[in-house]
C-alpha cells in the first residue's frame, strides 16, 4: 500500500480516539489511544526522540484514526484492537524472570503442584515467589498436613489406593476414600494458605485441634497441632508483614536497552508476598507504556487489588475506571506520596533497576557467547560449557572436577567431582582426564543427560588428546578444547598451533572463569580428601576406633575441631560409640591439640607438635 500523502502533514481531530500506525504494505504495526489525537500524532514527529520510537517512525507508511466520544471507550477500544491485530511494535509482556507458582488445578479433585507456566483453564495460581525454596516449603507442607490427590488418571477412580495413601500423603480421593466435598474442603485450606489468608487458616486448624481434644481424640489433635506449627513457621519464613490488612500492587519501570523492566511488588493482607518481573517491548512514551501494561496486565487477572500504585503519572481516572469494569469493584490508580507507600515504591523502584541491569549483564553475555562461537568456530552457541581439572598431593587423594557454566554462569547445582581410582598411586594427569570423561560421559549417554555445547580442558595438548580419545570411543561429537595457563592459549584437536585471543576478549575471559572455577572446585575437593584421610587416620590411633567408627564419627562432625567442641555423650548418641571410648578419644584428642597452634592442626586435619 502507498499512502496518498504523508502522515506527518495531516490535520488529525483534537479528540479523543484510537491511532492505528501502518506499514507500507498496510499492516498494522502499532495501536495507540490518546486524549488529542492531534498532539498525540504530532508527538512521534516533533523534538529529539529515543531510539525505539524513531524505529517505529521510519516504518510508518500511513495513519488511520478512530474517534470516540471519551478517553475511557479509547482505552476499550484500544484493548480491542491489539487483541485483533497483535501488532509488531505494541506491548509485548515478557516474563523478565520465570519465578515459580503454584498451580491449583481446576480438576474435579483439585491437585497442586509447582510451574513457570501458565494456562488458562479455569485453575488458580498462587506467586510468584523470587526464592524458588518457598515454593519447596509450601509444597512440602501441603503434602504432609493436607494430602492432596495426585492422581491424574482418568476416572472412574482407580480400584487400589496409590503409593503415597499408604505413606499417609494422600487422602484417598483417587480410589473413593473421600467424599469430593470433603475432599473440597482441603483444598480450601491450601486456597487460604496459599492466599496469604493464614491467619483464618489458623483459626480453624486450632478450633478443630481443641474439639479433637476435647473429643479424646488426642492423635488428630496431635496431627492438626503439627499441621498449625508447620504454617505458623512457613508464614514467618515467606512474608515480610505489615499492621493493615490491604491487598496492594506497587508498580514501577527502568529502562533497558530498547525495552522496558516493570517489577509489581504484591502485598496481599498486608504482607509483602514477593515479585513479578516482564520485560516490555514497548514504542511509547514511558507513562504510555505503562497505562498499556496495566491494562494488559490485569486484564489477564483473576483478582486485580483494590490499590495499584505505580511510580509516575499515568491516566489513572481511566485506567481505575477500566479496572473497575472489569471486576465490579472499585479499583484506585494512584502515583504515592508519602510514608510506607512511598518506602514500598522505593523498593519496587531499587528492583527495577536491579532487573534491567541484570538483563543488560545478560544481553551482554549473550553477545559474549556468541562471539565465543565465532572465535573458535563452534557449530552452535555455546551455552553450556563443561570444564574439567585435576587436583592431587604428590599423587595422593587425586579428585577430578567438573563444572557446568550455563550462559556464561556458574550452574553450580550440576557440578561433580571423581575420585580417581585407575592410577594406584602414579602421578598421571593424562589417564586422570581420560577416567573422569569417560566416567561422566558413559553416564550422559546412560541416563540421556543433556550434553555440553563445548567442554574446557584445563591442560595443553596431551590432556586434550586424552580427553578427545574417549570422546571419540564414545561416539560423542562434542567439541572439545584446552586451555593452558602460561600464555592462554587454547589448543584444538588435530590442529598443530594453538589460538591466542586478545586479553580483554570476552570470549577469553568465558574460558577463564569455566578453567578457573574448575582449578577452585578441584584444589578445594582435594584439600578436603586429605583433611578427612588424616583425621580418619588420628581417629584409629585411638583404642577402640577402628575405620567404621572413624567414618561414623567424620560423617556425624565433619573435622576433628567439631568432635573436640563435642561431650562424650553427643559422641554416644550421634556416631555411637561407647562411653568408655568417647571418653578416651576426647581425652587423647585434647592432649594432642592442647598445645599453641593445636587447634589450627585440628582444623586443618593435622597433628600438631607435641
């Protein structure tokens, strides 16, 4: 499509309505409302504009207008039209961060479980929470206290209660044992818990503990008591709490790059519940964006708060009016002035600047990575990188390490250490490598784990060979290279010269850190080996402690300090040893460490002088 004039120099009504931006093939690019759309219009041509917006100006090929009778029906309209068209350049709402929720299923017997995602079939989410362990807290106790289904067999219910009715975690719901209104009633339980609403919660639980008792009957009391004190300590652990019971929404933006951060802080009975984090591609003003964001937002929500505070003017008469419609119920907009509202901004204000800096730390690292391919000519990005080193004392407790980076961080919930047993005693990096691949790769293969985009070997070419050797056995097509401290340099398999990169390379400074950690994780697991081995060794040098008891010991301290801090019945009831033998070993163990420095050879597994 080619316009008949410029957009630009048209006379657009001093009215509200609804501007629908065009490309030059005639698609819609960009729905905007306004309350002139003369100045609105006129405002993406006139004056200095940031990046975005002159992006979407140089593809505007025309400008169609809407006119409606006031800025509220503009907004409905507006809503409308974006969920038509999905325009390029509107408002797309990107999770910042996937914090995980709980999820209530809509089911016939309700289930619950733990999501990043969600779909919209009528169940209820519960969240997010930014410390995925809170998750893992209310979960493990609607398990133990609430014994909820997890059943997802078709019905009629299956003939035989499941594994986990037998281990006392399930009600029974899936094979009849329970009515669905009482199995309802559970989950109403979880609902108020999961809500915030625990208090209430609290209430019932000891009334029902205190008619159970009066009753005689003393084991459910005794379990409805355990259920009231393991909320009581997931309530204090999850919730910051204030003295007014309102539900609130505090609501702020940062810029980042060409998009937008907007962090909501929820406060649900007057406690701080946690945080939710979206990325906004956005070609507006910010005020603009954030009214749009709003309106997506909550439109989306099964409940909107009764406050939603944001930290800059907005169309807040509109947007309260819009969210009113929505749930029937009088909805405030309103930027805070003063007090606890205002110290609450501040802190949604401090997360979003935190949040577009760690996004920005991310696009950076991502343009890391990518040149990190480039520079070694790897078939895909590499976002998962394994490194492996060897540590060793003169060939003693000799400790293989691997570590796992993913998009450039440390993920050091899938690190792994061997012990190498194939050398006897020899000092021999090489054979050291080939047994930690071949143990960790034979296990990817087995268990069909994800495998690395590129492994690091800390060494030069003899350990890159042996590692590739057994590559190659396994059938693995994984790159592989080495990095050698002296100069840096990174050998290739099959290639005689090394590549040197630029010391400031980001790419070089990728390898470093995933080389680096893998030296740390080695050097430290090998100085703990040896600590335990010595004090294990200082152990049976007493009467009565022979390699069992020692372990038993070690497992039930951890170092020689420890079981010194001990008394001999902590050493009766934990490791098990005798009165007699308790005894002795503290009294030998004090001796030995009584001397000055004794408690550093204690702490480092080493006699000291005696």
């Amino acid at each position: 499509m080619k316009p008949f004039d410029d957009p630009r120099n048209r006379q657009y009504p001093d009215q509200p309505g609804v501007y629908l931006m065009k490309d030059a093939e005639g698609r819609i690019i960009y729905v905007g409302k306004a309350r002139s759309l003369r100045n609105r219009v006129r405002s993406y041509f006139n004056g200095e504009k940031d990046i975005k917006t002159r992006f979407l100006v140089a593809h505007i090929a025309d400008i169609e207008v809407i006119i409606t009778r006031t800025e509220y029906e503009a907004l409905i309209l507006e809503n409308n039209l974006i969920k038509q068209h999905n325009p390029q350049y509107n408002i797309d709402l990107k999770d910042g961060k996937t914090y995980p929720v709980v999820r209530l299923t809509a089911e016939e017997f309700p289930r619950v479980y733990r999501t990043r995602r969600m779909i919209f079939d009528g169940s209820e989410y519960f969240g997010p929470f930014a410390k995925p362990h809170q998750v893992d807290l209310y979960l493990k106790l609607i398990e133990r206290h609430f014994h909820l289904c997890k059943y997802r067999g078709s019905k009629p219910p299956r003939p035989y209660p499941c594994l986990n009715y037998h281990m006392g975690r399930c009600s029974g719901a899936c094979f009849g044992k329970i009515s669905r209104d009482d199995y309802l009633k559970i989950v109403d339980g979880v609902r108020k818990l999961l809500s915030g609403r625990s208090e209430e919660l609290l209430r019932e639980l000891r009334d029902k503990m205190k008619a159970a008792s009066d009753a005689l009957e003393f084991e459910r009391a005794a379990s409805l008591r355990d259920q009231v004190a393991a909320i009581e300590e997931v309530s204090v652990e999850q919730r910051v709490q204030e003295f007014t019971e309102e539900d609130r929404d505090y609501l702020a933006l940062a810029p980042c790059e060409d998009e937008l951060v907007v962090v909501i802080l929820q406060v649900r009975e007057g406690k701080l519940l946690g945080k939710e984090v979206f990325r906004v591609a956005e070609y507006a003003p910010d005020e603009e964006a954030l009214s749009h964001f709003i309106s997506r937002y909550y439109a989306e929500k099964k409940t909107v708060p009764r406050m939603v505070y944001v930290d800059r003017q907005v169309d807040a008469e509109i947007l309260s009016e819009y969210l009113g419609q929505l749930t029937g119920r009088s909805i405030a907009v309103r930027v805070p002035q003063r007090g606890k509202h205002n110290q609450l901004m501040d802190m949604a204000e401090a997360n979003a600047r935190e949040e577009a800096a760690k996004a920005k730390r991310g696009a950076e690292m991502g343009a890391a990575l990518e040149g990190l391919k480039q520079d070694l000519g790897l078939p895909a990005v590499p976002h998962r990188i394994e490194g492996f080193d060897i540590a060793h004392l003169e060939g003693t407790d000799t400790i293989a390490s691997l570590v796992r980076f993913t998009d450039g961080r440390p993920d050091r919930k899938l690190y792994r250490a061997f012990s190498i047993r194939s050398l006897n005693g020899k000092i021999d990096d090489f054979e050291s490598i080939r047994e930690a691949v071949a143990r960790r790769y034979t296990r990817v293969i087995n268990e069909e784990l994800d495998r690395p985009d590129l492994i690091l070997i800390d060494g030069g070419k003899g350990q890159l060979s042996a590692a590739k050797g057994i590559l190659d056995g396994l059938g693995l097509a994984i790159p592989v290279i080495g990095l050698a401290k002296k100069e840096e340099e990174i050998f290739f398999p099959g290639r005689p010269d090394p590549l040197l990169l630029d010391e400031a390379s980001p790419s070089l400074r990728i390898l470093e850190a995933v080389r680096n950690e893998s030296h740390r994780f080695a050097t430290k697991l090998n100085k703990r080996r040896r600590t335990r081995r010595l004090s294990m060794q200082l152990l049976e040098g007493v009467p009565g402690i022979g390699a069992t008891r020692s372990r038993r010991l070690m497992e039930a301290f951890g170092s020689i300090e420890a079981i010194l801090e001990a008394s001999a019945e902590d050493l009766q009831k934990k490791a098990g040893l005798p009165r007699e033998t308790a005894a002795m070993l503290l009294s030998r163990l004090s001796q030995r460490y009584s001397t000055p420095g004794g408690a550093e050879g204690a702490r480092e597994g080493q006699p000291s002088p005696t």
